[in-house]
C-alpha cells in the first residue's frame, strides 16, 4: 500500500500559515497575516456583541425597542431584565400557579403599572431572590402580589430546583456577560425576534406573557388522568420540632424578611388553592390531613407577625375547590379562578387575620377530615 502523500497547495488560512512557516517567510509577513487575521475575528466579535446588545432578547442592557417585535417566553432568562428596566410600581409573581393572571386586569383593580414575572417550577427561594433584586433595581415598588404553593413550605430554604440559572444576567458584572453575548442560543433567540419583526407580528405583552389558559382541556376526566390514586397511608404524626424549625426559616427567609425591610409596600400573598384531588392524593391518603392543618397554622401565624403583608386563602372556598371543571391537574386552575383571585385580594375576601385564622383552621380541618373522598371515584 502507498504511503499518503501530504497535500500541501490547499489555499486555505491554516494550510496558508503552515506553508509559510515551511518556507521560513519572514517575521514581517507572518506578522502581517496574523494581525489580518485577528482583526477579522475581533470584527466579527464586533457585530455579534452589537448585534445582541442592541436587539437584546433578555432585555439585559435595556427595555423593549418599539421597533423589535419582542417574545415573551423564557421566564428565567427574561424576567430579571424586565424587573430590571421595565416600567412598573406593582408584581405579580410566583410559580406557574400566577401565569394566567393579567396584569392589565390588576391595573384596573389596584391601580399603578403591572409585570408579571411568574418562574415555572421554581422554589420559595427562587421566587425570593428575584424579588430582591427587582427591589434594588425599582425602589418604588408600591404592590407585590404573590402565591404560595403549600408544597414549597417544606423544601429546605436555601433549595432551587432549576439547574443551570443564566446568573451572568443577575450581577452588573460586564466580565461574565461573554455567557450572553457570545452565547449561541441567544443569537438565535435574537434572530427570532429579528425574524417575528420582519414578518410583522405584534409582540407578546405582559398580559400574554406565559398564560396557558387557552392551552389546556379542563374537568373532572382531564385532572384524573395526571396521576394514579396511592394507597393509604397510615397517618403521620404531629410535625417535629426540627420539621417546625425548618418550615419557618423557610418562611422567615423566603416570605417575610423581604416585607419586614420594605415596610411602605404592600404585599399581597395567597396560599395555593389546590383542587379536592390533591387533599385527596397528597394529605388524605398520605395520612398527612393533620400534618397539613399544623403546617398551615404554623406558617400562617409566623406570616400575620409582618404588619404589611395581607394574607389570603382559599381552601375554603369548597365551591371552587370541589369543582375540578376549572382545573388541568392536581393544583393548576383556570384563568377564571385567577381572575377571581386577584377581584377578592382587592375586596379582603378570604384575607386570614389575626382573629379569624384559628376559626379558618377549624373549618378545612372538619371539612378536609370528614370529606368522602371515594365518592371523586364513583
């Protein structure tokens, strides 16, 4: 078999740069080509770097261009620079339980200017941490609204569940935005806002923003299919110390500190109104009914110590928490449960205080206790 023979007039750059290396050239044109070389990949960094601060899909740098047909569809990546340079005095935030409401409805009913910055999935930490820095970034926040999923109270508090958070778009450290500006994913995320803009599509707004209300079959069929009814456990004892120490840094951490520093703004929290399946699923036949009344009562009465937190629930409102025609699964509702979420906050209706929290205790604990939950299955 012959040898392989070397090909050696290939006119290409590196094939280029190894000839003249061969052929001893001299320093000045080595020299030369080398800088030709680094100027053309220096402009090209150029127009890339340009290119995505300028149209600036994460709106790191700055707002929405009235000429850019922006979309609204990446939370974690998004919603720091839209609390960030957006023009707001009130938020709506919290999991995917906040993505139906419409923030120009909630300009209607608490006044001011509304974003919404709802993160799917995310931890009482995450949640947190956003609004930290939308209060450095916006002192003037006058209005938080805000859901807290019960499932969240017994997660450690310094727990994220997303791996991967783009943190380079949460500092004001230039060094590290390379992860932005030369990030491959958002030049395409950049040439689709290009792209929707040349083809003349309106923009998303804050009110489209991740709303799936539309997107989903609803009812009775549709939440019974999300999951396979547990056995029975047998009931779990009292919550222990260490769980209550737990459960309350958590709270303290996570849900109170923020208000307790910002005592001008009003803050708005509801405790997640899951729908009869998920006491079905995950306190009644997890044996943990008891363990959800105290765990309510403990977070209830740590949140009432913040005087500028108004505190909700609707567990119960058995009329909404019995009819699965509004729910997808186990605890996500309609945009209509949404709607009427944010009427009654701004009404007081279901607001827990401290003279009545004790009684609302009561109330789900005999209605939840004696429920017949077998008659879901008839």
């Amino acid at each position: 078999m012959e040898r392989p023979q070397l090909v050696r007039n290939i006119n290409l750059p590196v094939f280029q740069f190894l000839n003249m290396t061969e052929k001893n050239v001299s320093t000045t044109e080595y020299s030369r080509w080398l800088k030709k070389t680094l100027i053309v990949l220096a402009l090209a960094f150029v127009v890339i770097i340009s290119y995505i601060a300028i149209v600036d899909p994460f709106f790191h740098y700055h707002g929405p261009l009235s000429q850019i047909s922006y979309a609204l569809d990446n939370e974690r990546y998004q919603n720091d620079g839209i609390t960030r340079h957006f023009d707001y005095d009130t938020i709506i935030t919290g999991t995917s339980l906040t993505e139906n409401f419409l923030p120009s409805e909630c300009d209607e009913l608490y006044g001011g200017k509304t974003i919404k910055v709802a993160l799917q999935g995310a931890t009482f930490k995450e949640v947190n941490d956003g609004l930290v820095r939308a209060f450095r970034y916006n002192p003037d926040i006058r209005t938080v609204i805000r859901c807290l999923d019960m499932k969240n109270f017994q997660q450690d508090w310094d727990y994220i569940s997303y791996d991967g958070l783009p943190t380079y778009l949460y500092d004001d450290n230039l060094l590290n935005d390379t992860g932005y500006v030369l990030n491959k994913s958002v030049v395409i995320a950049t040439n689709e806002q290009v792209r929707r803009t040349l083809e003349g599509k309106p923009g998303d707004t804050m009110d489209t923003y991740m709303f799936w209300g539309e997107d989903f079959d609803y009812g009775p069929k549709k939440v019974k299919s999300t999951y396979v009814r547990p056995d029975q456990e047998e009931p779990r004892g009292p919550i222990t110390e260490e769980e209550k120490e737990a459960i309350l840094k958590n709270v303290r951490e996570n849900i109170t500190s923020l208000p307790a520093a910002h005592p001008e703004t009003t803050f708005y929290y509801y405790l997640s109104p899951d729908s009869i399946c998920w006491w079905d699923v995950e306190a009644n036949r997890a044996g943990k009914l008891e363990y959800y009344f105290e765990l309510q009562e403990l977070v209830i009465e740590e949140i009432l110590k913040t005087p500028n937190i108004k505190l909700f629930s609707y567990s119960s409102r058995f009329d909404v928490i019995e009819d699965l025609g509004h729910y997808k699964d186990l605890s996500h509702y309609d945009a209509g449960i949404s709607h009427r979420i944010l009427k009654w906050m701004k009404e007081d209706r279901g607001r827990l205080t401290q003279d009545n929290y004790k009684n609302y205790i009561e109330e789900i604990r005999e209605f939840y206790t004696d429920y017949d939950y077998d008659y879901l299955y008839t």
